[in-house]
C-alpha cells in the first residue's frame, strides 16, 4: 500500500480518476476511489524504480480501496480504507464511503471553525 500511496497517488492526486487507479465514488460528492490492484514490486517496475532486494513479494494477490478527497492542488485526504480482495461485499463498500463522507464533513466543519476563530 505504501508504495501506492507514495508512488503513484503523490504523484497523480486527483489525476488518477482518469486512470484505472481511480474513479469517483457514486453518491458521495468529492471523494474519489483510489484503486490499488498491484503488489509493490509491481508498482515500482511501473513506475520505472528500482525495486529493493529485500522487499515482501509475497503478496501477489491485491485488491485494496482508499476513499479520498483532494484539498487544493498539493493536499489529498486519506478517510477510509479496506481490503476488498479479503471483503468483496457492496456493503463493506457501502459502509466505507459512509465512513469517509463522515470524515469529510468531520475535517471539513474542523476547517470552518478555524477559520472563524482567526477572523478579527
């Protein structure tokens, strides 16, 4: 996941809804799904990187969900994440785009309070 995260999310952000790293997630306005169905090895042979000797390949098998949200051009918010190869359910999916649209409004009335409290 790191390598995912770092590699290829750090680079795209919201880009990667016009990949198949991504799309929108349906019925919940500004988060998208980050999509990540390569083990690291994987993601840094794509990536053109060297991939370490020492690294766990063993995981060949993956099929992860991040629900995110881009704040401004640098910032992408990290609010829900799940295996779905281990739980493939629309409900578990359901459940974790609920999850992230709580986070989001959570982090989004969080921003709002500190803008008010630095008004003169």
């Amino acid at each position: 996941m790191a390598a995912a995260l770092r590699n290829v999310l750090a680079y795209e952000g919201i880009g990667v809804c016009g990949s198949s790293w991504g799309k929108w997630a349906r019925g919940a306005p500004g988060i998208f799904e980050f999509r990540v169905r390569h083990d690291a090895a994987t993601i840094l042979r794509e990536r053109g990187l060297p991939v370490p000797a020492n690294l766990d390949t063993s995981h060949r098998n993956v099929l992860l969900r991040v629900f995110c949200h881009a704040h401004g051009e640098k910032i992408v918010l990290l609010l829900a994440a799940y295996d779905k190869g281990k739980e493939p359910s629309t409900k578990r999916q359901s459940m974790e785009i609920k999850r992230a649209k709580q986070r989001l409004a959570h982090w989004k009335d969080e921003q709002a309070m500190g803008k008010r409290r630095t008004k003169p």
